[in-house]
C-alpha cells in the first residue's frame, strides 16, 4: 500500500515539474522590440514596424527624451486622428508595453509630434 502512494507522489512531482517547464518556456518566447531602433521613439517612426513579426506578450520598448515626448496607447480611432481622447500618457522616457492578441496603437500626445509620423500600429499573432 504504500508503495501506490509513493507512485502517486511521484507522478505528481514529474507533472508539476512538467508544468514548471512549460511555463517558462512559455515566457522564454516574448521578444523585447525597441521602437525605432537605435534612433527610439522620434518623429518618422510609423513604418518602423514594416517587416517584423510580433506575437502577442512581446514587448515595446519605448526610448525617448521624457521632456519631449511621450507615449499613449490608444485605439484605432486614436491613431487615425492623431488624438489620445484623455488616455494617460507615459513619460519617463524608458516605457514598456506588453503587446496583447490583435492591433496595439502608440502615439506621442504631444501637439504635432503623430502628425509628424510619431506613431505606430502593430499588429501581434
């Protein structure tokens, strides 16, 4: 008899280490982007994401003059007008956004600075 519950404790050990492992698998994949490249978050950056892959959990970071810019996630209607429609605005110039399934938006709040291009949309699998 109890050799049955040292095999059950030990299966229940192998599974929980098996869903540690898959666990941080999991969150080995997320890849850390920063928007724009070396030159960051600046003006003309709206085709930064031209060509990359992302994939929800993935990370933007954002790299900028925090006296400057900023940055606001907002939606569609957002982006296409330039407009942060009262969404807060990070400013510490070393912000990070974790994107979710779907289209993600950013765009500098500042007056001109999206018409600018300093914007970007970016679409995660």
């Amino acid at each position: 008899m109890g050799q049955g519950r040292g095999s059950a404790r030990a299966s229940l050990a192998i599974g929980l280490a098996i869903l540690c492992v898959m666990a941080m698998t999991q969150t080995s994949y997320a890849a850390i982007y920063t928007v724009g490249g070396a030159a960051g978050w600046t003006f003309n950056v709206v085709s930064w994401p031209n060509g990359k892959s992302f994939r929800a959990g993935d990370v933007l970071a954002f790299n900028y003059a925090r006296n400057v810019h900023n940055v606001v996630p907002v939606s569609k209607r957002g982006y296409d007008s330039c407009n942060a429609g009262g969404a807060r605005a990070s400013q510490t110039g070393r912000d990070r956004f974790r994107l979710r399934k779907g289209p993600n938006f950013f765009i500098c709040s500042i007056p001109g600075h999206c018409q600018a291009g300093m914007k970007i949309a970016v679409n995660a699998a």
